[in-house]
C-alpha cells in the first residue's frame, strides 16, 4: 500500500470507531428516553428537555463543523 | 478529489447513514416501568408517545448530524456536499425546536401550525435527499441517504397520526 493509501486507511479506521460510538451512544439515548416513570406531568418534562437539549447540540455541531470547514454559521 | 477517493467516500457516507439506520429501527413505542406492587401500569398517553416520537427525531437528527460532521472531517465528504446537507439539517432543527414546545399540551388551537411545521420538515427532508445525493454516483450509498432522511419524515407522519386519532388534529 502506498503512503496515500495507508493514510487513507487510517483515517477510514478512525471514522468507522466514531459512527460505531454514535450509533451505540444515541442507541441508548432512545431506549433510555422510551422508559417512563409513573408521574406522565414529570415524563413529559424529561422529554421535552432532553429534545431541546439534543437539538441545541445538534445546531452547536453542525455550526462548528461549518466554521471549522470555512462555511458561515447558520 | 483523485478519482479513486470517490467511492471510498460514498461507501463511508453509507456506512455512516447505515448506522444510524440500525439505531431508528430499534425506535419503537414508549413504554413505562413495571410497578414495584406488580399491579398493571397505566397505558402510555398520547402526549407522553409524541413527545417520545418528538425526542427520537432530535436523537436521529443528531446521529445523522454526527455521521455527516465525521464524515466531513475525515475528509471523506466534500464541502459542497457538506454545505447542504449541514444547512439543510440546521433548518429542521430551528423548526424542531418551535414543534417542541406545542407538543407539551397539543390542543386543537395549535393544529394548523403542528401540521404546518411537520411539513416544513418534511419539505426540507426531501430537499436533503435532493441536494445531498446530487453528486451520488452509488446507488446503494444514495439508497441509505434516502432511508435516513425519510426515517425524519416518518416520525413526522407518526407524530401527525398519533394526534390525528386522538382528536386533536383536524
């Protein structure tokens, strides 16, 4: 393998641990998000703020990202 | 782009798009803790099912956002591309985020812009399948962009239905 292939690899290798650890995270969140205690008042709370919280983040990564590639935040 | 870097990109954006395919699959009914007594629960209501199906489109939001992002940065996904597919998914989330807060006590009063709002997301959904698979030349890596971008759609219509039988809207 010539050194472009090889870096290639590497950087395939390193992105594929990532999806593997986003997959796995959100997994969770989604399993753990459709377990609801018996209050449906405090259920409803939960889940309101953990959308609002992951859609924040949502926007926080992706503007990053822009800014990172030299793209203007939106 | 060297020509040979091509297809390495388009099978990473569809292993990218296919994992977080694996995660939506697992998306199902809410459901709620067994009672220590072991007396039967109270059925889920349908506030607390769409407010779930409102959550799972957040966490599948952000996978998909994370995919891509990764994606990008490894250099595997051009700056083109990136551009709308990342803009794209911004403007769902703006719209997700004044969805949200409606669904805390859905009423009739707010059934136009429930629906009004689920359909801009899904608008944008297609535009995403649109704008980001222009430069797909694979078609199994086009099939998972378009498998992930309608599973937004999808919670969408769950979201609509759920209200809809519950009377709520119109």
């Amino acid at each position: 393998m010539n050194p472009l292939g090889a870096d290639i690899a590497l950087k395939l290798s390193a992105l594929l641990a990532a999806l593997t650890a986003i997959t796995v995270e959100d997994l969770a969140a989604i399993k753990s998000a459709g377990v609801l205690g018996p209050d449906v008042t405090t259920n409803i709370e939960n889940l309101q703020t953990l959308t609002t919280n992951i859609d924040e983040d949502t926007i926080s990564q992706l503007n990053a990202a822009r800014t990172a590639a030299g793209l203007p935040t939106l | 782009m060297k020509n040979w870097t091509r297809p390495i990109m388009m099978v990473l954006l569809a292993i990218s798009m296919g994992g977080t395919g694996a995660m939506l699959q697992v998306g199902c009914a809410a459901h709620r803790t067994p009672n220590a007594n072991g007396s039967p629960t109270a059925q889920v209501t349908t506030t607390e099912q769409v407010n779930f199906d409102n959550a799972q489109i957040a966490i599948h939001n952000r996978a998909i956002a994370q995919g891509i992002v990764a994606t990008q940065q490894a250099g595997f996904l051009e700056t083109e591309y990136f551009d709308k597919l990342s803009a794209a998914q911004i403007k769902i989330t703006r719209i997700h985020e004044q969805l949200t807060p409606l669904l805390k006590n859905p009423v009739a009063a707010n059934s136009a812009q429930i629906n009004d709002l689920l359909s801009q997301m899904k608008t944008i959904a297609a535009q995403m399948v649109t704008d980001g698979t222009a430069g797909i030349k694979n078609d199994q890596s086009k099939q998972s962009m378009l498998t992930e971008v309608n599973a937004i759609s999808s919670l969408a219509n769950s979201i609509i239905s759920t209200l809809t039988t519950a009377g709520i809207l119109k």
